[in-house]
C-alpha cells in the first residue's frame, strides 16, 4: 500500500521541498496516518555543508537532557559537535513524542582513513545502547524529516517548505506487521544512503543475520532498516558496481542465468551464491539516494549523487518513472508526478527487477 516519491534535478537545481509535499500528498490513500516522511540532498548549503549532519530522535521526557548528554558523549569520542539545536518545528500539528535534533559534526583527523566507518559505528553505537535517542539521518548536506501523522501534517510540522534540495525522496506509510512509531516512519538513511520502500520484505530475518555478520545492527523494528544497511555495506564496503547490487537485491531467475553466455552465467552465479543473504525476498518498490564514489560496470566512478529505484523480479508493487528536461521522478503512481509536473516529457514503466538510475549531468 505505501506511496513512495522521488525527485532528483540531474542539474542540480535547487527545488523548493513544497513540490516533494505535493506530490506526497496526493499518495494520502496509500497510507493511513500512521508515519511519513521526507529527505532532501542540498538542504544545507552553508558553512555547515561539509558536516555530517546527525537528525536524531530524542524521547520527550523527563530524562530528555541525559539522555542527549549520552548521545553527546558518544559524538564527542570520535570529533567535534559544531553546532546542535533543535530542528525547528510548527508547534500543535503533532503530538511531540520525540523531539527532533539535529548535530553538525566534524570527525577527528586521527580517524581520517576510516572517517565513514566511524560515522556507520557512531549510528549503531547511538542505537543500540542509548534507550530514548535514535539516529535517522547521518550525512553530510541531507537530512530526514519523518514522524507518525499524514504526509501533509509532517510536511507542516517539520516546515519542509524552507528547505530547497536537488534531490527529494518521499513516503506514506501503511505499516502492517511491525510497529507504527517515529523512528519506523520512512525513509531510513545510513550516511548519504536514503530508501523509500513499498511492499514487504519477507527475507528480513535472513538479510538482518546477513548484515549483522558485518557490524550492523536492526534496531528500528521496521524491514526497510536492513535495505539501507546492504546497500552500504555492497556499494560503499565491497564496492559492486550499481548495477551488480541491484542484481543482488533482485536478482535473474536461476533459469535466466542458465540461458546466459558462460561468462555472464559464471558471474551471476557467483553473484547469487555469494550475496544470497542479501537477495531480497517478497513484493518491493524502493527509491534510493546514494553518494558519491559508486562505481557502475563500465568501470566509470561516478563522482556525485546518484538516484534509483528498483522493483522485485516479478513486479508485485507498482514503479512509475518519468521524465522533465533536467529532472527524473520515480514513484508509486503517475499521478502524484503529474501533481508536481503536469506536463512530462516522458513516462514509463521500468521492467521487474531493472533499476531505472538517474545521475547528475556532466
């Protein structure tokens, strides 16, 4: 049922987050007030830019400030809080059960070579051993808005129309099996990796053992948390090409593989045997964001950011794409592209498990 939406300008064109809430709005039935959200690439263009920048849950409660000394401690063994503050909300649209803060952080040059493993040690340290504080967004010039209510109420609260970004994913939540609370909500984000995810991933047992091999640890009690984590840990540790980890999460039927020519088929086999704790299992849409450095099969490194999305093999959730002069959309339906563009130059369809990639013009 969720309604999922993305946007990027392959311009890097600045677009005011009012456009995101559009379309998001129009995706109201695909959820039921039970948790949206937003990220925007772009959002921090300042002195702040070169920032990761933490978006973090804090419990409001009565333990609100020892708690946010713990996560405080724990930022402070790796780097230097630039600045923090509260994300500034519209007071009433909500209940407040968490208050949202945010950190800009510096790394410590000791830790230069390894600064991003740091930064994924950080989230998972802050996650698993902080009862109250929850880390949604840890990159560097994004961040993630996301609550439980309607797309328009967290549109409202979090003021997503003073933000501009060049890239923008959205999400209406329709949880089913597990638990309706802020940090469920979508999108989930590891560093500058952002999934909007539609459908249900009935292999999370499996990808969760998979992923926690290598450090990472599920603690938002929602499937699409795994999603983000094997993403990074494909893309950024082991450094597939994009093309082979959108082969990992949906990958050819063992009878396609066999009709291939032998060299293809001794690699998608290897892919399959290798990665099989990383296939993804049961009825998927998701739109990503991801960072620079990823590298695609022609051996090319792309050096900025990349937006894509992905369907299960046989396509039990609906992908839309389309495009705009210099943007490309991806979303659940047409017509939430149509709300924020009326006028497309193209729309289509992107097959079953063929990732449909939009990257910035050169």
């Amino acid at each position: 049922m969720c309604g999922i939406i993305g946007f990027m300008s392959r311009k890097k064109k600045m677009i005011n987050g009012e456009k995101i809430a559009l379309g998001l709005c129009s995706l109201k039935e695909r959820g039921n007030g039970k948790g949206s959200g937003y990220v925007g690439y772009g959002i921090y263009p300042t002195k702040y830019k070169d920032c990761y920048a933490f978006h973090i849950l804090i419990d409001n409660c009565p333990k609100f400030e020892k708690i946010k000394v713990a996560v405080e401690n724990i930022l402070e063994q790796y780097g230097t809080i630039v600045k923090d503050e509260e994300i500034p909300t519209e007071e009433g649209i909500i209940k407040k059960v968490h208050i949202p803060w945010r950190y800009f952080y510096e790394v410590d040059e000791k830790f230069a070579d390894k600064e991003e493993d740091v930064i994924v040690d950080i989230v998972m340290d802050i996650n698993d051993n902080i009862d109250g504080a929850y880390v949604i967004s840890s990159g560097k010039d994004l961040g993630v808005f996301k609550a439980v209510g309607w797309p328009e109420e967290v549109a409202e609260f979090y003021r997503i129309d003073k933000y501009e970004g060049y890239l923008w994913l959205a999400h209406a939540r329709y949880p089913t099996n597990t638990k309706a609370w802020w940090g469920g909500a979508h999108p989930f984000n590891l560093l500058n990796w952002s999934v909007v995810h539609n459908g249900e991933i009935t292999s999370y047992g499996t990808n969760r053992r998979f992923v926690e091999m290598f450090g990472y640890k599920c603690r938002l009690l929602t499937d699409t948390e795994v999603v983000t984590y094997i993403l990074d840990l494909l893309l950024r540790k082991h450094k597939l090409p994009l093309e082979l980890a959108c082969q990992t999460l949906a990958p050819k039927f063992w009878s396609e593989i066999d009709d291939l020519p032998e060299e293809e088929r001794e690699l998608y086999t290897a892919l399959r045997l290798t990665y099989a704790g990383a296939m993804l299992n049961g009825p998927f849409a998701i739109a990503v964001a991801t960072p620079a450095g990823l590298l695609f099969m022609n051996g090319e490194i792309e050096d900025d950011t990349v937006m894509f999305g992905l369907t299960d093999r046989i396509k039990l959730r609906p992908l839309v794409a389309a495009e705009k002069d210099d943007l490309l959309f991806v979303s659940s339906e047409e017509s939430a592209i149509r709300r924020i563009c009326p006028n497309l130059d193209r729309v289509w369809m992107p097959d079953a498990g063929e990732p449909v990639i939009a990257r910035v013009w050169k």
